[in-house]
C-alpha cells in the first residue's frame, strides 16, 4: 500500500504526459503509486503510459470511455489504495520536493485538511509566477485559482463526499471538488515555495470549451454549493459581472487585433511609426 496516490487524467495529451510522468519519477519522497487514466484518449496515451508501467511498477494504468476529468479523477481514485491523494493534470509538472513537503505537513498537521504550494505558469516562450491571493474561504468562493487542482488531501476526506461531479462538463470540475471538500472552518496550508508547474497555452488541459462555456460553468457551480454562496450572493454577483465586462473587453481587443483591417492598418502606418521614433530619439 503506498502513501501517496497520484491521479492522472489524460484525455488527447499523450504529448506532453512523459514530462509529467518523468516529474513523478524526480520525486525525492518514494512512498507512492501513480494511476494514469486514458479518458478515452485518440491519441497514443496507452502506449506512452504502458512504457511507464514497464518502466516501474509504481505506476498503473486504466482505460474507460470518454467521460471527462471528473469520472476519470473519480475512477482513478477508486482504484487507488493510498492514504493521500495528489491530483496531477497530464501536462502539468511538480518540482522534485513537492510530495515530500506536502506529506510531511499534512503528517505534521491532522487540523489541516488540504496543502499545496505557490505556483508558476510556463509555455514553451514563457515562466512567470502565478498570482494566487491569499487563502479565506469567501475568496475561494469567489475564485477558482486560488487553489489549483494539483493539490494533495485525504484519501479518508474524499470518500466522505461525492467526488469530482460530472455535472461539471465545461471544467472547474476540480474548484467545485474543494467547495465540496472544504467547509469555512477547514483550514488548507500554501507551502511557500514554487513547486508546482502550470502550462498554459492553447493545447493545456484548460480546454477551449472551458473558456467558451465559462458562465455555464460557474452557473453551475453556484447551483451546486447554493447553500455556501447564500451569505455572499451579493458579492458573487458582483464579482461575475466584472469578470464578464473584462472577459468581454479583452475580447473586444482580441478581435481587434486578430482582423483584416487592423493588420493592414498596421501595415500601412509602421514607416510612420518608425520615422516617428526615430525623430523622438533625435530629440
């Protein structure tokens, strides 16, 4: 019985899963096994997760019919046998000391119910530290990247609950989970280190269809934890309709940029521009 059962869905990301997988097997602390789930993958993830079983006896794999990342995080955990539970996307990455850190904490710590740790956000042209805010439980309310999915708790806290809902089909299936776990009286611990490795990008796990559909997601997140959202509705309104003007502005911009028009415009006036500096510097 290992320590720590790490749950990988992968659904079209057989890409980038070795990395993924090569970060488990960095890991300073041992004690653990790593459940890879094919959600129905078109890709080559069997084979790619069939070397890494190969590989070390560690990791396991299962297959089920595309049902998306809550089922699949739910059947994974279903056949894992560990005390701890670290939910890990298949293109994300942890540095070598997470798991370690985070077990002894949650060890150390029987009050606390849920640990992760500061983040980064890389891509193959950028790194940069991701803005989390400081933890309270009306904030989380609020925002879902206060905690990111990867993070680790109890095997003994999940079965307690539903699991990942699969009434979540546009995503956030993973801040509705902490919602479910987490009461305003339980307390989660940041490890503050960066020990956690978010790839952005059009081909990540935030799928297109997670963005698109983004207020059908929250919609439905309040209908699930309508009883937690109640004192704060006010609040939650509030907080939705900047969230839509920005969503809506940088859309506007990015129409903006991506048209015929602008970019012929552009063209056109970039010797003016040019000249323009040139005169300022001359200044």
């Amino acid at each position: 019985m290992a320590k720590v059962s790490i749950i990988i869905p992968c659904y079209k990301q057989a890409r980038y899963l070795p990395e993924t997988l090569d970060s488990v097997l960095a890991q300073t602390y041992n004690d653990w096994e790593c459940i890879v789930v094919n959600d129905g993958s078109p890709d080559n993830t069997e084979e790619v997760a069939k070397e890494y079983c190969n590989k070390d006896k560690r990791f396991k794999y299962i297959c089920q019919e595309n049902q998306g990342p809550a089922t699949a995080r739910n059947n994974g955990i279903k056949s894992s046998n560990g005390e701890y539970i670290l939910p890990l996307d298949s293109d994300d990455l942890i540095s070598p000391s997470y798991i370690e850190k985070a077990v002894g904490y949650l060890d150390a710590h029987e009050d606390v119910k849920l640990v992760y740790s500061r983040a980064d956000l890389f891509s193959e042209t950028e790194r940069r530290e991701c803005d989390m805010g400081k933890y309270s439980y009306e904030a989380f309310l609020l925002a879902d990247c206060l905690i990111f999915s990867a993070s680790m708790y109890r095997r003994a806290d999940y079965d307690k609950t539903i699991g990942y809902n699969p009434n979540m089909i546009y995503g956030i299936e993973d801040w509705n989970f902490w919602l479910t776990l987490l009461g305003p009286d339980d307390k989660v611990h940041q490890i503050d280190e960066i020990l956690f490795h978010y790839r952005t990008g059009e081909n990540s796990m935030v799928s297109k269809k997670a963005i698109i559909h983004r207020e059908e997601a929250c919609a439905q997140l309040y209908r699930n934890h309508s009883e937690a959202y109640a004192p704060y509705v006010d609040r939650f309104v509030y907080y939705r309709m900047c969230f839509n003007k920005w969503q809506h502005f940088e859309q506007l911009n990015a129409n903006l940029y991506s048209s015929a028009s602008y970019r012929l415009g552009h063209f056109l006036l970039s010797p003016f521009i040019w000249l323009k500096k040139i005169l300022r510097r001359k200044k």
